[in-house]
C-alpha cells in the first residue's frame, strides 16, 4: 500500500516477512524475478 494501493482483498498479498522485505515497494514482478533468478 505504499504505492498508492487499495487495501482491497484482491489487492493483498500473503508474504512470509523474508519476502515482504526482498518486495519492499516494488511490484510482484520484481519479487517474481527475483525468486526465479
């Protein structure tokens, strides 16, 4: 949400807290990238 996201439930994410700070702000397809790297 600090993207100017809704808190809407197709808006959200389950992440572990490892994964939410690899994510941080950035997009699901950098956090995609990142785990198939």
């Amino acid at each position: 949400m600090t993207r100017c996201g809704t808190d809407h439930l197709g808006n959200l994410q389950l992440l572990c807290s490892n994964c939410n700070r690899v994510k941080g702000n950035r997009g699901q397809d950098y956090l995609i990238a990142k785990q198939t790297a």
